[in-house]
C-alpha cells in the first residue's frame, strides 16, 4: 500500500515524523532514538542498538520498515520507521526518564488518528493547525483543503470508470497540468525549484484556484459523458484542464499578470521575510 504524504508531530517541543501506511502510523526510528538517547550521532547509537535488539533475540530487520520521509534539506530518502508495536520494543532497550512519558505520547497519537477516521473533520482541524504552525495564511488554507477534497473526488471517479491506479492516474493529471498551465506537474515543480516536495503545498491563491478548476471541470465531463476507461478519461481531462488553461489566460491578459509563478514557501530569503512579518 502506497502511504501518505508524511506529517510531523511534536514530543516535547521537539518534531518527530510520521507516515501512514498500511493503515496505521509509522515513525522516524531516528527522531525517536535521537529524543530518547539524547545522543549528539543518533544515527550511529541506532546502528548499535540494532545490533544490541538481534543479539537479545528481536529480529529488527523483519519490523523496521524503509519508507521516504523529508530531511533537513527538503529531500524525501528512505529511513527507518517502526509501527507503534515496534517501537514500544526498541524504546524498552533505551535507558531514558522520558521513555515512560513518550510511551503515553505514542498511544495518544495512535487514538487521534482512530478517531480522525471516524470523525473526518478532526483530521481537517489537525491539518489546518499542521499548516498554520507552517506559516500559511487562513484563506490558503481553506483553499488547500478544498482542493484536496476535489482531487479525492475526482479520482474516486477514475475509481468508479475503470481507470487504473498509479500510473494511469498520473498520466491525466499530467494532461490536467499541462492544458490548465502549459507544464506537467514535473516542469512545474522544476519551473518552482521543487524537488520531492509537494507542487500545490507550493502554490498560490490563483494556481489552486484554477488547479480546481481543471479537475472540477474534469469530474463533470467525465459523469456528463460517462466516460468509461483510460482512452475516454484522458480526453476528458484533456478538456477540463483545457477550461482552466482557457480561464486562466483570460484573467492574465484582463489583469496583465503571469499566474504562474516560481515563488514557494520554501525557506528562501523572501519567504523568511514574510514569516517575520506575521
């Protein structure tokens, strides 16, 4: 099963990462051991406690998970995460005072994700806060929602008309992209200075806005047509990324502006400026 785009989440003042997959969360083994051990090479105190786990008879290599999480640098690389029950065994070997508390935390964040899934809305607020502490604005925000709840209906029409996942998948949204901007979501991340980083985390007002457009219009040509498979899908994301790409020219030449734009919320001069200016 694919995961989801990683999360952080916060023990102590101090970040931790996490992904979702196969249905439930994994963690940074490293960010754990390094808040646990406090050591200054968490990296080489892990690859000792390792060997420490098999010699005791737990076999690690069976239950540590490669999955790619974001490092300091931005790029996404394979890293050691654990599920909740692998974790409680390695912190058991970690002498530490905050084990007994982090233990607590670990289940904690375990519940509010049960209870994300049976209430949607608390996993919404959850990811308003994430992307507040973030630096966004309220009305990004909103939009950013909004567009995520577009895109999962959109492709659970793919779903429903016989369109294969994966690759199929990125195949119209490329065809989107490239008729609503005139650039596949991988030029447009280049065009961006992106590199595994997620392209509408890096978006403006007006490039959700019309990234919307294109898979709204999209959605309802392929239910107004009954579109069934790759062939009579891709025509229709052809033609609702057509309708954003004919919206969007048509604002730039009403307002003399370019909407798409190289500017992100990376960590760039202009953006730390902007942060400080909140």
């Amino acid at each position: 099963m694919k995961p989801i785009p990683a999360q952080l989440s916060v023990f102590e003042g101090q970040h931790i990462r996490k992904i979702w997959y196969n249905e439930e969360w994994y963690f940074s083994v490293i960010d754990i051991v390094g808040i646990l051990s406090e050591s200054s090479n968490a990296r080489r105190y892990w690859s000792d406690l390792k060997i420490n786990l098999k010699e005791e008879g737990f076999e690690v290599y069976e239950k540590i998970v490669q999955l790619k999480l974001s490092a300091e640098d931005g790029k996404s690389r394979e890293t050691d995460c654990a599920n909740t029950e692998t974790l409680f065994r390695i912190i058991q070997s970690i002498p530490s005072p905050k084990a007994e508390p982090f233990k607590l935390w670990l289940a904690k964040v375990g519940y509010e994700r049960v209870e994300e899934i049976e209430d949607p809305e608390l996993a919404q607020k959850r990811m308003r806060e994430l992307y507040k502490a973030k630096g966004y604005s309220d009305i990004w925000i909103e939009k950013r929602i909004r567009g995520i709840a577009i895109r999962d209906e959109l492709t659970d029409e793919w779903k429903k008309r016989d369109v294969g996942k994966e690759r199929e998948y990125a195949i119209l949204t490329t065809e989107i992209s490239n008729a609503a901007f005139g650039m596949t979501p991988n030029q447009y991340k280049e065009f961006k200075g992106l590199k595994k980083e997620n392209l509408r985390d890096h978006m403006n007002d007006l490039e959700l806005i019309f990234s919307m457009l294109g898979e709204r219009a999209t959605t309802e040509i392929a239910r107004s047509k009954d579109a069934q498979g790759f062939v009579e899908n891709k025509d229709a994301a052809l033609k609702g990324g057509t309708i954003a790409g004919d919206a969007r020219k048509r604002l730039e030449v009403e307002t003399g502006k370019i909407v798409t734009t190289p500017e992100n919320f990376l960590d760039t001069p202009e953006n730390e400026k902007r942060k400080k200016l909140k």
